[in-house]
C-alpha cells in the first residue's frame, strides 16, 4: 500500500531534491507541495496524506507555528520535520508540539526511507546526527529542576537496552538487527516501555532516560 506525503518546504529546489528521493524509495509518492506553513492546514484537509514532511524555517507561516495548528485540528497527524537548524531547543519545541520525527535536509535516501518507515509504524524517529543534541538539552533542563523528585521504573534490563537504542534515534529494525531479535518482538518491548513509563513521545523518554542516568552525553 502506497504511502502518501504532502511535502512542504519554501524552497523549491529542496522541494525538488526531496521529491526525486521518495521517487526511488518503493511504497512512497508526494501527493502534494506547500511552500509556505499557511497552506498545511488547507492542504491536510482537501489531501489527507499519510506523513506530511515540513520545513521549519519559511518566509511567513513558520514550520512550527504550522505544527501547532495542524496537531490542534488533527492530533493523529503524522509530520517528519525535514530541516537544516540543528538548535537543541528549536528540536525540543518541534518534538513537544506533535512531531513524531526529525531529520536534517543533508540526509540519505537510506535514511529518510527509515524514518519514513518508523512512522508508518506508529514509531518515532530522530535523526541519529542530533540524538546527541536532544539528549544535551534533556539534561539542560533535568539540571534546572533537580529539585524534582525523580520517576522510578520498573524495566527489565532487556527493555532498558532497547530504551537505550530508541533515545539514540536507532529505528526498530535497526535495533532488531543489533541485538538480533524480530522487528515484532522489538515492537512489543517497544509498546511495554512506552506503556509501563507512561510517556508516549521521544523528547519524553530522553528526558526521563537522563533523569534516571540510564543514558549519559557519554554513551
């Protein structure tokens, strides 16, 4: 089944870069463009894409401003942020307004299909090029509210491994491979985690993941 993209980005020249790298990905087609963050809301409704890939830095609607309206209007949407701005708190606001991926606009086709992928599975997806980024700014702001008193969990240390590959930005099949499990079993220590944490988005379990040091900038 053909996955359907709506691809918005106020360059056309990256909009034409992008286009020519879901061509030679198999499953995938843009159904249509924007070049500014005004028509996201307009083009979701008359197109209904699958993902909708989103710049952050336009001329008049920014990317986020366009997030924010998109996820109010249709919280199930799914939007990869496809940008070039590596700024941790810029990243953190994307993820913490709905976006359920990140990715720099110097990616590979290999790449943009794994995230792609990720979230067709429901999954969430961090370009493995900012994970250090994000997990920085999670401690950022851990060391501003050391007075709060820190979550416990209760994760068995196979869920702990995996937790580990998720914060890094790995996708699920990449995560099957190293560790040499199936996708589904993966998928299901996936789902527990997320369920026993309570904390269903990627900046949520970095945050956490620092908190309770079961990831270090070091890692």
């Amino acid at each position: 089944m053909t996955c359907n993209l709506l691809l918005v980005d106020d360059h056309a020249l990256i909009r034409a870069g992008v286009r020519a790298l879901v061509m030679d990905l198999p499953g995938y087609t843009v159904i249509g463009e924007a070049d500014d963050g005004a028509q996201v809301l307009e083009q979701f409704e008359a197109l209904r894409p699958d993902i909708v890939l989103l710049d952050l830095s336009m001329k008049h609607t920014g990317g986020l401003d366009a997030l924010q309206q998109l996820k109010h209007a249709y919280p199930k949407s799914k939007v990869l942020i496809l940008s070039m701005h590596t700024d941790p708190q810029l990243i953190m606001r994307a993820l913490e307004s709905g976006a359920h991926g990140y990715l720099l606009k110097d990616t590979t086709a290999n790449e943009l299909e794994h995230a792609l992928q990720a979230l067709r599975n429901n999954e969430r997806y961090l370009s493995p090029a900012i994970a250090h980024t994000v997990i920085n700014q999670a401690l950022i702001r851990t060391q501003a509210t050391t007075s709060t008193p820190l979550p416990r969990h209760n994760l068995t240390p196979r869920q702990l491994e995996i937790l580990r590959l998720i914060v890094r930005g790995k996708s699920t099949r990449e995560i099957a491979n190293g560790l040499g499990l199936s996708i589904k079993t993966v998928e299901a220590h996936r789902s527990q985690i997320m369920k026993r944490l309570q904390i269903f988005d990627v900046a949520g379990l970095v945050l956490f993941a620092v908190r309770e040091q079961i990831i270090s900038l070091d890692d």
